[in-house]
C-alpha cells in the first residue's frame, strides 16, 4: 500500500501548493480510512521540503517515481519515502529514505541501538541506517517482483536537522551506515550525488506499481527456520522494536549475576514475533556459550521446533533447550544463565499433571535462573489456571532481589502485518473498546462462511498451496473419538458436517503433519504457532443478545479443563467468575482468529453473532 504517489516533477509541484502535508493527509485518510497524528503531519511537511530541495536538480529525471509512506508487506511498517528510476545501464532502482526530524542522539552499547528523543521521551531505538537496511532486507525478503526481477534497493537515512556530532555517524555503526549511508544537515547535495548514481533515467517500467502489484512470497515459518538459526544463519530480519528488545536482552543476559539479577517484561501482541524474538534470544545466547533454554507451557510450539531440528541435533541437545514451564520446581538457584519465557501469559501457579506440585512457575522460573524474559500478551489468557501477569511476575521478580525491565513489541506480522484488524476484532469482540469499529476487508482477507462445510473446502483448497491451512474451533464439542475412533467429534447436524478433533492422531504436531488439515484443531494445539490460512467454527459459547457479544460457559465441552475452578468460583464470587469466564471466552477466540497470517475464515454457529460481526465489516474507502 502507497499513500502517496507520483513523478519527480509531480512532487514537486505539489510542494509549490504549501500545502503538501494536507495532499499527503488526504491521501493517507482514503487509503488507511483513518487520519493520523499531529505530530506525523508536521514531520511530513518539514521533511518533504527538504526533499524537495534534494530532488530539485536537472540531472534527476522528471519522470523520476516518487512514493511516500509505502507500507511494507505483512508488516505495520512505512518506508517514509521512495525515488525510482533506471541506471545508466537500464537496470531498475528504488532508493529507500528514511526521514527523521533529530537534532541529537546518544551512543549505546547495543548493535544498531542508540538513543534519541521520541514520543516526549528519551528512548531506545533503532539506528536510521539499521532502520533503513532492514527495510530493504524486509521488502526484498518478501515481494516476488523485486527479487525475481532483480529491482536493486537502494537504503538510506536523511537526518535533515541533525549537526554532525560524532554520535549518529560513530564508528560503532559503521557495519549498517555502510549498507545505508546517513546524510545529515549538511549533506543535501551528498544525498543529492548518492541519488544520481542510481536514478539516470525517469522510471520507464513502472517499478512501484511493479512492487505494490507483485506477489507477496510466504512467509518464512519461525518453525521451518530453527535449524537453520541454530547453525548460524540469521533466518529474520528483525525491525524497529523487535531490535531493541533482542540487544537488550542480550546485553542483560550477558551481565546479569547471581547477585545482580535481571528480568525482562516483553508485552506484544498476535502476531507481533515475539516468539521470532525468543529463538533469536536462544541461539544468540547459546552462542555466548551461556546456557540458556527456551521455555514454554504449552507444548505444542515446542514439539514443533523440535521436530524440526530432528537430524540436525541429538535428542538430548534438543530437549536440553526446549522444555516446559514446569521443569524447575526442584532446579538449583541460578543454575541458567537465562531462561527465555514465550507466552508467558500461560504460566500457572502449580506444576504436574494434577497441578500440585511446586509454589508457583515464576518463581520458580526467576529462582533458578540469573536473567529471565518473559513474552506476555495477557489478552491470550485462555483458562482458569493461566496466571501470567505483567504484575505478578515484577512481584515474584523483587522478590527475588532482581531489577525488572519492561518493553513492548508492536510492529505486526501476522493477518498481513493489519494493526486494524487485530484492533477490529478487540472491539468487535468486546476485549478492548478501539476506534476500528469497522472492517476494511482490503486490509486483510477476513471472511463469513455460510456454512461449516463451505469453510473447510476453502481452508482444504488453500491448503493445497504449501501446507499451511488449518481449521480450528472453540472448545463446545466433546472430544469422544479418543475412545471410539469411528465417532466424529465435531457434528454440526443441519449441514451434515462431521469431522474429529485432531489431539487423538498428530497430537502436538498437528499444525505441520499434511494429513491433519482433515482434522480440527483447538486452542490447545495452535497457541503460540501460526499458519497462512486459519478457518475458525465458532462454537456456541460465543454468543450475542441487543447485539452485545455474551458468554455462555455451560456451551463448553465436558472434556475441555479451560473452565476448571469456575463452579468453586462462581459461588464464592459471582461477578468475579463472570468477568474471568467472559476473558476466557473472548480471548481464545480473539487467539483462534489471529492466528493466520494471509487471512481468517469463520463460521459461527450463534447467528446473532454473525449478524453483529457482519455489521461490523464494510469497505471504508
């Protein structure tokens, strides 16, 4: 997506209107159905008339293509703005500029990272020129067109306020301004030359169109990449926050002690890589030849990564950094160097098969290890015994004497990098109260399915492209084919639809194994992981009256523990069994439906629901 685009000369003429960030506003409302701050319209209006200024010489051709504020496939992420055209020899160029309006920084000890005023606060950020290389190795990693047709990306900062200092431009960022230069106050007519080197000719071949229309390649699998990160090879990318968090992870893990403990709070969203992050983490550490594992409670993240890493490590190796959030119930204090905590939301207070083991999976965590990161996204609580909270992990972390450090992801990845969507369907489902009242059906394929059996033959279809389409549905249908294999699970008797749950086959493995796509998945087996396509039954327990969303626990399957402590609750303190069943409920169905990345399909059983979800989409252009 473009918000703006046109020629060389057309920039430049719009730029003789004065009004050039109102052109870029009105733009930016049709194609995003929003507006947008302030503060990003007055950086458009001072940055664009320093471009203007660079881009005004005779030796850059008129018919030059100028892009603003292209948004990089399945992510959230804008490239600030974009200059096309063709070399001497014909070959075709995208120069990428990332415009900042800094006037100071101050150097850090964390490759790429430095420190600058932002957001009315000094922070941690990305260095432009990291900023800038990533981009590019984001866009050239994921669109079709520019690898295949050999489009040659050109990245680089434009600091248009900063005086050299000796800071932005020290040497210990010298790998990433060697990839993308950095241009500062004084070197207009140096970013000007930089230009010219590539952008000879106007843009003969209609490279953006080109970019904007191409096929957007699959996304690399977190899973299908571990092996490969395990030996070295960086595998992703990672941008702006998730950038900042990897370095200062890492620089914690690698000072902590036994007497200087530390703990580190990751808050993000579906779909914002923190489990990217995580592995990252694992192999990074690892490196540093510090032992560290990476640690989960719901198995089925773990069973997949090391299926894949099956052949290339010993068993042993493998479970020794994999394992589960209740093995360190009797692990001697600080015997981890770290202990990397993905979706840490699912932690519960006991461990074992009956629950009655141990004090309590934090404390236990933060006791045996000298630094811990914890993954959380409290909207992902699915049952009655998840106690992951930001709170009580700073609680059990002071309690054991070790300093607590918070940061958020934000950059989305996943439902086709649509920060809308995941904010649509908060609101739709009464999670969080946001301004995406609507659907913009362009910004991800989000659709209604009239029936079950129409769902499953276009998860089946899509599946047919690479493997990565399940069906999954809420827990409202008694898994009763563990004991009878003839016996499906899931009937839905006015549409003849039957098909089984998928735990008694490829139990953990579900997601990947081919044949499982003929089974349905639960919240059990998908937290945590991902695929392209998602079709999600919406059982019976989601419900709606005077088109509000309502909760209905007894729609639950017998078999399904998610609700366990509700009945001894309910009794002791109604209103507070009604608040935790209604999270419960909404948030495995806010999980269930993020777990695609190119697109959700749905069928609810409660036509009311699907009325009030049906009101909530149309197209905003």
């Amino acid at each position: 997506m473009i918000v703006y685009q046109s020629t060389k000369q057309g920039f430049l003429s719009d730029i003789l209107t004065n009004d050039i960030e109102n052109i870029i506003l009105d733009s930016f409302k049709v194609k995003l159905g929003r507006t947008t701050t302030e503060g990003e319209i007055r950086a458009w209006k001072n940055s664009m008339m320093y471009m203007n200024t660079v881009l005004n010489d005779q030796d850059i051709p008129n018919d030059s293509g100028v892009a603003i504020e292209y948004q990089l496939p399945q992510t959230s992420k804008r490239i600030d703005f974009i200059l096309t055209g063709q070399n001497d020899n014909n070959v075709d160029h995208a120069i990428l500029i990332e415009l900042k309006q800094w006037s100071e920084a101050t150097i850090t000890d964390k490759d790429g990272v430095i420190v600058t005023y932002v957001g009315k606060a000094e922070r941690e950020v990305s260095h432009p020129s990291y900023q800038a290389w990533s981009y590019a190795a984001l866009l050239n990693g994921f669109n079709q067109t520019v690898y295949d047709e050999n489009i040659q990306l050109n990245p680089c900062a434009y600091l248009h306020n900063y005086d050299d200092d000796g800071v932005i431009s020290n040497a210990f960022y010298a790998d990433y301004i060697q990839k993308a230069p950095i241009f500062l106050k004084q070197d207009a007519l140096k970013l000007r030359e930089f230009i010219k080197q590539f952008v000879k000719h106007g843009d003969k071949t209609n490279i953006m169109y080109r970019i904007e229309n191409g096929r957007i390649k699959p996304s690399k699998s977190l899973a299908d990449s571990v092996s490969s990160m395990l030996k070295g090879n960086p595998e992703f990318v990672m941008i702006d926050d998730q950038k900042i968090v990897y370095e200062t992870a890492l620089s914690l893990a690698k000072k902590s002690t036994e007497s200087q403990k530390n703990v580190l709070i990751v808050e993000g969203g579906p779909g914002t890589g923190k489990s990217v992050v995580a592995v990252n983490l694992l192999v990074a550490i690892t490196k540093l030849g510090l032992l560290a594992q990476y640690v989960t409670k719901n198995a089925a993240p773990r069973a997949v990564f090391e299926s894949k890493l099956t052949g290339q490590l010993r068993k042993t190796e493998i479970s020794s950094m994999f394992t589960g959030s209740g093995s360190y119930i009797k692990s001697k204090k600080n015997s981890f160097d770290a202990l990397i905590v993905d979706e840490a939301h699912r932690l519960n207070e006991k461990s074992g098969m009956f629950r009655n083991l141990g004090v309590n999976q934090i404390k236990e965590i933060i006791d045996s290890s000298k630094f811990n990161v914890f993954f959380i996204d409290e909207n992902q609580k699915v049952t009655f015994q998840d106690i992951g909270e930001k709170e009580e992990i700073i609680k059990w972390a002071k309690f054991a004497g070790a300093k607590v450090h918070s940061l958020e992801l934000t950059s989305q990845f996943r439902c086709n990098g649509s920060d809308g969507y995941l904010a649509w369907l908060d609101n739709v489902l009464e999670i969080e109260e946001t301004a995406n009242i609507f659907l913009d059906k362009d910004e991800y394929d989000f659709r209604i399915m009239k029936s079950p059996n129409e769902l499953r033959d276009l998860i089946f279809e899509k599946n047919k492209i690479n493997n990565k389409a399940r069906l999954v549905a809420g827990y409202c249908w008694d898994w009763v084919s563990k004991k009878d294999k003839n016996i499906n699970d899931i009937v839905i008797p006015d549409f003849n639809f039957e098909m089984k749950w998928n735990l008694a086959t490829d139990g953990n493995l579900w997601i990947i194994k081919p044949e499982s796509v003929n089974e349905v998945g639960c919240i059990h087996t998908c937290q945590g992981l991902e695929v392209d396509y998602v079709g999600v039954i919406v059982g019976s327990d989601l419900k709606a009256h005077d088109h509000k969303i309502v909760t209905d626990p007894t729609s639950r399957a017998k078999s399904d523990s998610s609700l366990k402590g509700l009945k001894k609750l309910a009794k002791e303190n109604p209103e507070e069994a009604k608040a935790k069943v209604d999270q419960i409920i909404k948030n495995t169905y806010r999980t269930l439906m993020t777990r695609g990345m190119k697109g959700c399909y749905v069928y609810f059983v409660d036509k009311e629901v699907e009325a009030l979800f049906q009101d909530h989409i149309h197209l905003v252009r």
